[in-house]
C-alpha cells in the first residue's frame, strides 16, 4: 500500500457526515465515498459503518490513531527540515475565536511572515469549548482560549484580562428606560442591568464566553430578554447593534477595534464575572517547535502595544 495522507479519513471521522467531510476537503461525496471502499479493501478491515451520523468499527479506531500519528509525524518532518535548513517551514495552526482573530490576528501574522517567510498560519477559528477540545488533542500548535481550569496535556500561561460589557446605543438605551441617556446612565449605576426590562437584546451563542456571561447577566438581573436576533459572530452582532435594533454584550477590545462598532455605542459595566483571564494553550511536544516561541514572542509584543 503507498504511504499517502490520510486527512480525509481524520475528517471524515471527525465530522461522522460524508457531506460535512466532503465539504470541508472540497471533494464530491463520491470520491470521498471511493477512497473509504479502496482503503478499506486494501486493508482488508471494514473501518466505518455507514448511517447518520457514521461511526468507526474498532479497525477504524485503530486506524484513526494511527492516521493522526502520521499526520504529526509528518508536520515534525517538515518543522525540523526547516529549522535544519534556517528559517523554519511547515504551518503553524492556531486555535482562536472569530472575536479575538479579527483584531489580534493581522499584525501578528504580518509581523511573523516577514520573520519567518516560509511559515504560513492556518487560523481555526471556533467557540472557546470547541478550542479547548482542539488543544487537549493537539490538534493545533498554539490555542488563544479561557482555560478555565486544567487542560491535560496543555502547557497554559496567562495572556491578558478581557472584559466583557453591554453596548448599546443612546438612543435605544433612552427609548427603554424612557428617560434620557444620561439619567438612564445614572439609573444603572444605582440598579444594575435589572433596570433593562424593556430593552430589545441581541445575543450570541451560549457556546462562547460573551453568550455564557450574558445569558448569565440576564438571568441575575431578573431580565426575561426580549431577542431580536442571535448569531454566533461577534462583527454581525455589532453590525446590529450599531444600527438600533438592540444591547450587544460584547468584548471591550472589539469594541475599540472592530469597524462594525460604532465609535457612539454606549458602554454599560456589568458584574465581576464579565472581566476573566485569557489565557495561551500549547500543547505539550516531545520536541517544541520554534516557529510556536516565535509566535509567542510577537503575540506578546503586539498586545503590549494595545
């Protein structure tokens, strides 16, 4: 049998859907379909059992191991040629939510090609559970996550305290509380968020933290939230927010940076659990790559110049 790679199977089990799978390696379900029935009459072991979602027989476990073992050998391959030959080569995979790579992401990556030309960054962008999963596997070289705790296998270091705030425009805001922004203001310093009965939200996903922190919010001020929206994307909820249609809880550093935002939005403070510690996850290697220390390193220094 020739040595090939065998993503496609990783993903195929990853995903337990032909078309997911398909989809993502941007190949028809036929030859997804085909490569599954050679494969497995080579090896003459059946690996998955087909329904929806699919599953691995016992062989296909085994071989799923062993596939994953492969792709990291070979991904080690090309970091040490590259190190050996000067410069480092190979892709850096960082794990980091949608929110979080829009504003940290460009300078970094920039600043790391021109260091390091031969290295280019695949960015999977997720939700922080998701991220989590993604380090504890090792399925990526560097993780931009709240930890929240131990993570096997994870070397983990605070990054920077991110804050979490309600937006809102003025004029949404007075509508509400029927009475001007600035007394609405005063009102909320006094009473919390309980005073927001009657303002319209727009929430993200309970998966991320901003969706977990605000649902929370809602829930000890007593608010029943009238939704106009939700989505699991930080720049469309600003993007609403921003023309009227209601109060976003949002990331102060998306606030600052994000073009979505309008520069007039209201911030309103919220309890002690919206400001946490983000934190970066490596994962633990028995050699460490030095393109990750590289990226450390920049990451670092673009966030002390923000």
């Amino acid at each position: 049998m020739a040595l090939e790679g065998w993503d496609w199977f990783i993903k195929l089990a990853e995903n337990e859907n032909f078309t997911k799978a398909a989809d993502e390696l941007q190949i028809s379900q036929q030859t997804l379909s085909a490569r599954l029935v050679s494969l497995e009459r080579n090896l003459g072991a059946k690996l998955v059992v087909r329904g929806t979602p699919i599953s691995l027989t016992s062989a296909g476990k085994v071989f799923l191991l062993y596939a994953r073992e492969q792709r990291q050998a070979q991904q080690d391959m090309i970091r040490q040629i590259g190190e050996v030959a000067g410069g480092g080569a190979g892709v850096l995979k960082v794990g980091i939510s949608h929110t979080r790579g829009s504003y940290l992401m460009p300078k970094v990556i920039h600043r790391l090609s021109e260091e390091l030309p031969a290295v280019s960054v695949k960015l999977i962008e997720d939700t922080n559970r998701n991220l989590l999963r993604s380090a504890e596997r090792g399925e990526v070289d560097v993780a931009i996550a709240r930890f929240e705790g131990t993570c096997p296998g994870v070397e983990v270091e605070p990054f920077y305290k991110e804050e979490i705030v309600l937006a809102v425009r003025a004029d949404v805001l007075s509508k509400a509380m029927g009475t001007s922004p600035e007394s609405a203001i005063d009102i909320l310093k006094e009473e919390g968020i309980g005073a927001l009965k009657k303002c319209p939200f727009i929430l993200g996903s309970v998966d991320d933290i901003s969706g977990r922190v605000a649902y929370s919010e809602l829930r000890n001020a007593g608010i029943k939230p009238h939704v106009v929206a939700t989505s699991g994307n930080m720049p469309t909820l600003l993007s609403l927010c921003s023309e009227g249609l209601g109060a976003v809880f949002c990331p102060t550093d998306m606030l600052d940076y994000s073009p979505m935002a309008s520069p007039d939005l209201l911030r309103i403070p919220l309890s002690s659990q919206s400001s946490y510690t983000i934190e970066l996850g490596i994962p633990s290697r028995s050699e460490r790559w030095q393109v990750v220390d590289s990226f450390r390193r920049i990451l670092l220094e673009v966030t002390a110049e923000k």
